[in-house]
C-alpha cells in the first residue's frame, strides 16, 4: 500500500481507540436502511434543539454532533456494519451522530439536505456521502453555504465537490481497482500453471461491475484501468466489462449471464467483480453455463464482507479486505482529532499501511484525504481444509481478516 503524507515523516502517536484492534468502502461500494432516517437510542436527537442559527458549543456537555448522509439499502451488508459501528462507537469518541439515510436515491437526500440545513440550530459537523456526486452537488454546497464544516464521507469526493469539503474518510474505491489487479494477475497465473490452457496468451478477464449509475462504479473502473496500465504486457485480455443491476447476488448473476453470452466462443479465464456478493452471483452464473468456478476459471472478488464460504470451497479466488468497522471509527476518530487540532488540514493523502501485525502511527495533523487500507486476501489453495488454514493466518494490525470483514464463522 502506498503512504503518502505530503512527504513528511510519520510520528508515531496513540490515537484514541481508533485504530485499536481493527482493520478495507467501495467501495464500493453500499446499502440500506430504506427512507429517510435511522439513529441508535443516543443518536435519534439529531440537531440541538435550540433556535439560535449557531454552531452547538460542545465545552458543556462534552459532547459533539455531527448530522451523516448515507447512502444505503437493506441487502448491503457492509453499509449497515458501518452504520452499526457508527451508533456503537459515537459516544466512546464523544460524538452524537444523527444518520440520515436513502435508497441510492439522490433526489431523496437532496431534499433531507434542504430539510437538515433549514432547521434553526446546526451541528458541528456535516458528513456527506452522496450516491451521485454530480446531481448532489448543488445539496453540498447548500450544507456549506452553512459555515458547518463538511466532511466527506465514503468514497473519496469528486474535483467539483471537493471544494466545499475539508476533507474525506473513507474507501480509496479507485486504490481498491488498483490493489485488485495484482490477485487479478496471480488468478491467471495459478490457472495456467494448474495446467490449464488459456484463452489468449495472457488469459481472458470478464469484469463485474457496481451499476453504472453509482458514481463509485467509475472510480473503481479508473483504478481497474490505472492497474492494467501498469502490468503491461502482463495484463490479462480484457473482453468485456459488464454493469449489474444490483450491487448484490442476484446482480452479479445477471451481468454473468449477459457476459457469458456475449464472450461466446472467446472464453473466460478469470473474472472480477467489484463486491463478494456480485461474485457469488457471478459463480452460480458460471455453474449454470457449464464451467467450473476454482478448476477451468478463477473468480477474483473486490471486497470482503459477511461470508467466505466461496474462499474455503475454492469457487472464489480472491478478495480485498475491507473494513467497515475501520471506516466507522476512522470517522469518528478523525471528526475529534480535526476539531481537537484547531481544524488544520494539510493538502495531501494518507492511507496506513496494511501491518500484518503492527498498528501504524498515524499523522499529527490530518490530510486532505484519509483512506483505509485494503490489502488483498488470496486463498486458492486446493481444498477447504487448506484454504481455512491460509484465512486463519491472514491478520491485519494483529485482527483476524474473519473479524475485519464481518465474518462469524468459515
């Protein structure tokens, strides 16, 4: 993983219980609540109740509040995770986060946006993650025509909406493309090595994708791109690159099956797609035409979260870890550190580095954009008594990668 800080080195720093004992947005990638709002028991308050058109002074309470825009859905486990650790860790970090969520429906968060920024008292902070940057650009200027701060939240904001945020936390969903190539490549190569002929001299790629009309799908369409850039003459043939409906099984079905009938007699040696749950719709796809998901093709998977059933049978390459928990704390962590720190902000990115074992320290001062890490996870063993073992020796900052993504038992 790449550590960049505006070219400073990193002191070493403890740094509440954020990074503590946990982990990879697309990230994604991504799901919901459905409708207009949801809060734990400490956090359904939202803004003060008081009419003064003021920024709430937390010195006599102790207690911050910061009101949070959230894409979301039911069927998308690692949106709720992130909500769950938000409602859990907030009064730990001295927070009071009212969630304001909507169905990947931007319209709908425009309008919460217009409801939140008209009522008389305003929080310390708004936190904005938008489905759709541009059709929600004219909402995040009205949040910071307020004078609130504004953060970015989720996946990194676009040129335009940068501007009226100080700065973001979250999933690199382009670093996400990026980091996936590299199981990408290795996928191709256990497939040939195993002895199995390829397609094309570098092997045939089919990729999965977020639908189209999420604005994260093209961040990690450009990191995807940016990987195979620099693999070169390594890259594996692209062939096709196939939207799904939905960010979920099914979705991930649909688009296999679309693709497989459009690659026809072109073959497919490995595929991507962007979320495991698209992937394990994709493997069922592939089943269906006839292949053989971990013997005559490999399937990679973008981001981990909730099951590796598909890593321990051996249908499922690969994954990226993905840490909804990481990405809840980061926020809450990093919200105190830029209000503690007289809210200075440096140009520049940080993401930690993805130790197996070690936490890394952290900045004195937060960049203009703050990352999780999101190391990749490859099993591909042979068999499941076998892939178990590789995932059980996977850690990240001394976790189990099983913990990091949300999953109870393999």
């Amino acid at each position: 993983m790449r550590r960049l800080f505006n070219g400073r080195e990193l002191r070493p720093r403890t740094y509440l219980p954020l990074l503590t004992g946990v982990l990879l947005l697309g990230a994604l990638v991504l799901a919901g609540c459905g409708g207009s709002s949801s809060s734990s028991g400490s956090s359904s308050s939202g803004s003060s109740s008081s009419s003064e058109e003021t920024t709430k002074d937390p010195s006599s309470s102790g207690t911050r509040e910061a009101v949070l825009f959230l894409y979301t859905a039911s069927s998308d486990q690692y949106t709720q995770e992130v909500i769950k650790n938000v409602e859990k860790e907030e009064a730990s970090f001295g927070w009071k986060i009212k969630i304001v969520t909507n169905e990947f429906d931007q319209n709908e968060e425009n309008s919460q946006v217009l409801q939140e920024v008209s009522v008389g008292s305003k929080p310390d902070a708004y936190v904005w993650a938008p489905n759709d940057q541009t059709a929600g650009l004219g909402a995040l200027r009205k949040l910071a025509a307020t004078g609130v701060p504004v953060v970015a939240f989720g996946t990194p904001p676009s040129e335009e909406a940068e501007e009226y945020s100080k700065f973001f936390i979250g999933t690199n969903v382009t670093e996400a493309g990026e980091n996936s190539v590299e199981p990408i490549l290795a996928a191709r190569d256990q497939l040939e090595e195993s002895g199995v002929q390829l397609h094309s001299p570098t092997g045939n790629l089919v990729t999965i994708s977020w639908p189209q009309s999420l604005s994260f799908a093209a961040q990690k369409l450009e990191g995807l791109e940016n990987g195979m850039k620099e693999a070169g003459s390594e890259a594996p043939d692209w062939i096709d690159k196939e939207y799904a409906p939905t960010t979920d099984s099914p979705g991930g079905f649909k688009a296999m099956n679309t693709a497989i009938a459009k690659v026809g007699s072109q073959g497919i040696d490995v595929v991507y797609a962007y979320n495991d749950g698209m992937a394990e719709g994709a493997i069922k796809a592939l089943k269906a035409a006839g292949l053989e998901p971990g013997q005559n093709v490999r399937v990679v998977g973008g981001n981990c979260f909730g099951d590796f059933s598909s890593m321990v049978e051996g249908t499922q390459f690969s994954s990226l870890v993905v840490g909804a928990s990481l990405e809840a704390k980061m926020l809450l962590g990093l919200l105190s550190e830029y209000f503690e720190n007289g809210e200075e902000v440096e140009e520049g990115s940080y993401t930690p580095p993805a130790n197996p074992t070690e936490e890394p320290p952290l900045p004195a001062t937060l960049s203009r954009s703050n990352s999780i890490p999101q190391p990749p996870l490859i099993v591909g063993k042979g068999s499941p008594s076998a892939n178990k073992k590789a995932i059980a020796a996977q850690t990240l900052w001394g976790e189990p990668v099983s913990k990091l993504c949300g999953v109870a038992e393999y």
